[in-house]
C-alpha cells in the first residue's frame, strides 16, 4: 500500500487552534465520516458522547456528489441553526456539551469555497483535498481526541480498501503531527447506511436509534464509533468498556434528552423527537418492487444516493436548494429474501418526474440471485497510531 508523504515542515504549534476552546476542562473529542448514503452517525454520536461527559465540538459539512452532509440532515429540523458565531457555540457546548455547525467566516474560512471548487472542478475524491477538507476543520476545534469513520464501497468516494485506508492513514498522521489522538475506522459503505436515506427520513431514523431501537447495521456501528469516542476521551479504558457505557446511556434515555437539548439549544423544533412526523414530509410515496423472487446479492450503493438527489434531496449543482422532506425508505438490502412484486424501497417525492427518474436508477441497482452471497463486515479494519489496531 502506498503510503502518506510525510511533511518537511513543522506544523503550527496546537495550542494556537485552540484558543477559543481553552476554557473548557472536560476532554474535547470529535468523529468525522468521509461520506456515505444513509449515514447518519454524527447526530448519534455527538450527543450520547456528550451524555458521557466529553465535550463535542462539532463541525461538519454538507453533501457532496451522492453523499449525504450532516448540515443538511440538522436542517430538516425546523429552526435548527447551523451557522453559530463562535460565542453561541461556545455557550451551547458548555450548556450541554455538544454543538454541530458549519464552518464560519471564524473556523476554517476557506474551507466553503474550497468545497465548492471541488465539486466544479471533479475533485471531490482527491485524498488530498479530502484530508485538507476535514482535517481543517477538525484541528480548528480545538479538540483533543478525534475518531474517523473512512467509508469503503460502491457508495464512497473511495471504491477500494486500499484507497479508504491511503486516506485513513494521511489523516491520522495529519492528526498526530499536531498532537492529537487520532484512530480511524475503515468501515463498509457497498449498501446504504441503515433502512432511511434523505434528510427528514434520517433525522427519524437517529431517533430511533437514540431511542434503542433503529436498523441492525447502524446501531452497531453507533456502539463501535462510541466505544473509540469514550476510550479516546479517557472515558473508559477499554473500546469494549466504551461501548458497553454508550449502549447503557441509549438505554436510560440520556444520550436521546442530551439530543433534545442541543435541538433546542440551536433554535430547533425539539418536538420532533417526541413526535417525528413533525419533521418535514413528502407529498407522496411510490413503492418500487422486485421482478422476480430470490435475495438481494448486491445493491449500487452510489446509484441510491444519486437516486435520492434526482428526488431533491441533495444537490445536483452547487447552487440548488435541498428539499429535506425526499427520500428512499429501503424494505430490503443485501442478504434479504425477495418475492417478486414485493417492495424494495419507497420512494418519498414531490415531483411525479423527478420520482420517475429515481424509480428506474432503484430498480437497476438492485441485483437478485438465486442464493444469498455472504455480507461483507460492517468494519474492516481499525488505523492508528501504530498501524492496524486488527
């Protein structure tokens, strides 16, 4: 595997990024996701590594291509605002621990126009600009800890392992040359994230989550991210310890109110956790269904998030605006019996053209076998500080 180049200059001292957080005596701890389609584990992350005790300096970004953007996820929640000065950050963090907001005229200015240029100029999956993208940011925070979520896939930017952990490993030296404790994640991103995809169905979906229940593949990969989030944070001593504590946090419905308050905190609709029909909703719904019966043996993870911006969930050109309430509700993914004419998937739309034009992208991304094929694992491989931690 190629590896990272290692710079010939020193970096600038830490500190100096962290001034506006200087204050806060808890440990300061972030996770980030390269992108995926139906990956929502932020809004998972954020609170419940706050109901824990961590600080939680969140800043993120919105979608790229056919990924989905935490900001535009958190926007789907009515009043929900994304865009604090940094003394409202700092007074939503140090009321409740965590804060999620895009990068300001403060933090990391020149990292908005360097997301547009990408998206122009097809450079959106340079590992490059990727690492400068997220690492920007991240190291603006101030934070002390962070965990990475490198995805993997049909649905990622990086379609091969190799270039997942190529990426991995440039941001967590990155990380480390500036004093940070850096581990990554090289997880699987060849189907959606979990059953929802599109910003209001996602926000739904976190709930559930929160509230202990959700789809398999992201509640185990939430308890993952978390058990890293808690040992890196000094939390715990153990990864397994980590995710035992945030398993019990869901539980007792501390992570879900810690979510609530931040909601409220940041001019949200807190109600929508009560009552998540509240969150924006599409007009109508088209089921599409399966031709023939047998079980899914793969399913075009990228062709699904496109699918999910021709519907207007996230943006075609840079200029377009996003309509938070589209979306696909998946019924069946990898490894899943099918009979034929039963639904794969639901379409959530506004636009009879738009849905058409998704409905035959679903169909042709779905592949049905006479037999099952083994599921890929939901993580591949851990990165850090000495190498492949399995």
């Amino acid at each position: 595997m190629r590896k990272p180049p290692r710079s010939q200059t020193q970096c600038c001292a830490p500190a100096k990024c962290s001034i506006f957080l200087s204050g806060f005596s808890a440990r300061k701890i972030d996770k980030h996701s390269t992108g995926g389609v139906g990956d929502k584990t932020s809004l998972v992350l954020a609170p419940l590594a706050a109901a824990a005790g961590l600080i939680v300096p969140m800043i993120s970004g919105r979608g790229l291509g056919h990924t989905g953007g935490t900001l535009d996820k958190l926007e789907a929640i009515p009043g929900f605002n994304v865009n604090l000065p940094i003394t409202e950050f700092r007074r939503v963090l140090r009321t409740c621990g965590c804060a999620m907001i895009g990068q300001t005229a403060e933090i990391a200015p020149a990292d908005r126009k360097l997301y547009a240029l990408r998206d122009v100029t097809g450079t959106v999956e340079s590992p490059y600009l990727i690492c400068a993208s997220i690492m920007s940011k991240k190291l603006a925070e101030g934070i002390d800890g962070l965990v990475l979520d490198v995805k993997t896939g049909s649905g990622a930017f990086m379609k091969k392992e190799e270039d997942a952990a190529f990426l991995a490993e440039l941001m967590v030296e990155t990380g480390e040359r500036m004093g940070k404790q850096v581990v990554a994640l090289i997880t699987d991103m060849d189907q959606p994230l979990g059953l929802l995809v599109g910003n209001s169905l996602e926000v739904a979906e976190v709930v559930d989550v929160l509230r202990g229940e959700g789809p398999n593949d992201l509640r185990e990969l939430c308890l993952e991210l978390a058990g890293w989030v808690l040992q890196l944070g000094d939390v715990t001593a153990t990864v397994a310890q980590g995710r035992q504590m945030a398993a019990q946090l869901i539980r007792s419905g501390k992570a879900l109110e810690k979510f609530g308050q931040m909601v409220a905190l940041q001019g949200g609709d807190s109600s929508v956790i009560d009552d998540p029909r509240r969150l924006p909703q599409a007009g109508q719904k088209l089921d599409v269904l399966g031709s023939r019966a047998g079980f899914v043996t793969k399913i075009d993870c990228e062709a699904i998030g496109i699918a999910c911006v021709i519907l207007g969930g996230g943006r075609e050109k840079k200029e377009d605006s996003v309509d938070p309430s589209v979306g696909l509700a998946l019924h069946k993914k990898v490894g899943d019996s099918v009979t034929a004419g039963e639904p794969l998937c639901t379409i959530h739309y506004n636009s009879e053209a738009r849905a058409a034009r998704a409905k035959t992208l679903i169909e042709a991304s779905y592949q049905i076998g006479d037999a099952p094929l083994p599921k890929r694992p939901l993580i591949h491989r851990v990165i850090g500080k000495s190498g492949d931690k399995n």
